[in-house]
C-alpha cells in the first residue's frame, strides 16, 4: 500500500503574499493562512485559530500572488512537506503545505482586480532541494481541466 499526503484548507491570509525567486529563476508564492476550529467551552463555542504556511511554484504563483492579500479567503489544496535543518546545534523541523492549486474564494477586493473562483495549479512542485547544487529539481507540470462540463 503506498503512502498518501494530501490537504485540503480553506481560510484567510494572515498577511499580505510574498513573491521571491530560486536561483534558478523559479518564482516561490508564500503566505500564512488562518483556519479556525470551533469548539465548546462551558456552554459557549468559541474559534480556535491554527496557522499553516503555505508555498506555491512556478508561473501561476507569480500571477497569483498579486491578488493575494490579507484576509483573502482561498481554498489550498496541496501535500505536507516538513523541512528539516540544524541551528546553534539544535535539531530544529517546520511543516509547510506545498500548494498543487489555489483557489481564490468570495469577492475580490477594490483593488486586485477580478479573480473570481479561477484555479491556479501550481507549474512546478519540487520534493527536495538537491544538496550538490542547492537547488530545487523541476517535476513534470500539472495538467489543469479547465474546459467547463455542461452536466
């Protein structure tokens, strides 16, 4: 039986989107959402807010992230990837969601233009960074259906 790593969120940028590039050229959309838990304290519900960072490749995070501001609402569908490294001889790990689509969720604000529901799939979604050469490989592209289904 093989392994599977799959998320599906939806929730709201904590801030505004960040937009870098590889060394390689390869753009890196990043940005935090909020996804909150509701749950029952005494005889009141109460939301519980988790935190999750999120990363987006290749041209459609480029696209995309000028749209993305705080409190954007958008539905991310990706896998987990935990990041491991060493700092002042501390074992230190951090989780982040790798993003396979985006999709921007309810009106868009005055002034990002219009977005609507649009998917983005992401061009190019690297597993590991090659440590010979401190950079990240380029897997196959995502196809994307975007033809509508009259049904």
């Amino acid at each position: 039986m093989s392994d599977i790593n799959v998320v599906v969120l939806v929730g709201r940028l904590t801030r505004d989107s960040e937009l870098k590039y590889t060394p390689s050229g390869l753009p890196i959309c990043r940005f935090s959402i909020a996804v909150n838990r509701s749950k029952k304290q005494d005889d009141q519900w109460i939301d519980e807010p988790h935190y999750f960072d999120i990363e987006f490749y290749g041209k459609s995070a480029e696209g995309l992230s000028k749209y993305l501001f705080k409190g954007r609402q958008v539905a991310v569908q990706g896998e987990l990837r935990q990041d491991r490294w060493e700092k002042d001889g501390q074992q230190r790990s951090k989780v982040v969601i790798v993003a396979g689509t985006i999709r921007p969720l309810g009106a868009p604000s005055q002034n990002s233009g219009e977005m609507g529901g649009r998917r983005y799939a992401a061009d190019n979604i690297p597993s590991k960074i090659d440590s010979a050469n401190n950079q990240m490989p380029i897997p196959p592209t995502i196809d994307e259906f975007t033809d509508d289904i009259p049904f």
